[in-house]
C-alpha cells in the first residue's frame, strides 16, 4: 500500500517533532517482538515520560536531516523502532535494556543524544547514569557543605562579639547588686 504525499509529509513533520522535542533517542531493532511485547514496553515508557514508535527509516532519515542530525546509514537499516524520551534520558535507555534482557529479542543499536549518533556501550553507559533528581540533589550537597562553612566563618566573630558583651553585661549587674 503507497502513502501518500501529503501522509508522508506529515510523518516527516511528526518525526522532526520528536527529534527536536527528545533530549535522547534509542534506535532499536524490534524484529521478534509480539505485540503484547511491543505493549509492555510502551506502558513502561509511557510510566516515564517517554514513547516507543516503529518508524518508516526513509522519512526518519529525512527528519534528522532536516533537524542537523547525521547518523551512519547502516543505523537506520531493517526494521527500526525509537525511543523517544521527553524527560530523563536515562530512564529511557534503562527501560529499553532492561527489555531487551528480559524479552532477548529488542537489540539497541544505538542513541541519538543532543545530537550527535552515540553506539550501543554508550547507551548503556547512560542508563547507568542516576536519575536527575538525585544528581541535583547531590549537586546541593557539594554546594551546602561549603556554603555553610563559609557562614559559620562569617557569623563566628560576632558571635565571639555577642558572647563578649554578654560577660560584661553580666559583671556589670553583679558588681551593682
């Protein structure tokens, strides 16, 4: 069955949606998967913000040119699906390998991330990375240590000050009773 031009033209805008709205893109080769298997791991994606598109490659290829993406042409290949993250990037490449450990079928091949084409290890190595809360979070912890030593440095003479005013007052209500 032809798609038209006009269906054709609109996949590619779709598609170029995606790409400028995805911080991070997993190029998986879904061949071998069920369709309750493609289901799963759409709920599993769609839990994080994220979304799992079989996609025509001739009209991907077109939208990552139009978006200033080069990816080499043996990725894009034989059956291709996207994972498209619109949150943390690292969630989505831990679901897609997660999945592809248990089902042994979905093979990644590898991400686009800002960009630029990154192979398969380099997935993994983003699924490695902590979830973004926690990164701020422990970013905060490196900035409050210091912080706070850098106001207990400042507060401590007047405190000394405080403390020094305080003896005196002190002494001087004692000698008067």
């Amino acid at each position: 069955m032809a798609i038209s031009r006009e269906k054709k033209e609109a996949m590619v805008a779709d598609y170029v949606d995606k790409v400028s709205r995805s911080p991070v893109m997993i190029l998986a080769d879904y061949r071998g998967l069920t369709v309750a298997n493609v289901t799963d791991l759409r709920q599993r994606l769609r839990a994080q913000n994220s979304g799992f598109h079989v996609i025509k490659n001739s009209l991907f290829a077109l939208a990552l040119q139009e978006s200033g993406v080069e990816v080499p042409p043996d990725r894009l290949d034989g059956p291709l699906a996207v994972g498209f993250s619109y949150g943390d990037p690292s969630a989505v490449a831990k679901v897609l390998l997660d999945f592809a450990r248990e089902t042994q079928i979905l093979q990644v091949r590898g991400a686009i991330l800002s960009g630029q084409f990154v192979g398969a290890e380099q997935v993994r190595a983003i699924a490695d990375l902590p979830p973004r809360e926690i990164v701020l979070a422990q970013l905060v912890g490196t900035l409050q240590g210091p912080m706070s030593t850098l106001v207990s440095t400042i507060t401590a003479p007047l405190r000394e000050i405080a403390q020094v005013l305080r003896a005196r007052s002190e002494q001087e209500q004692e000698a008067a009773a």
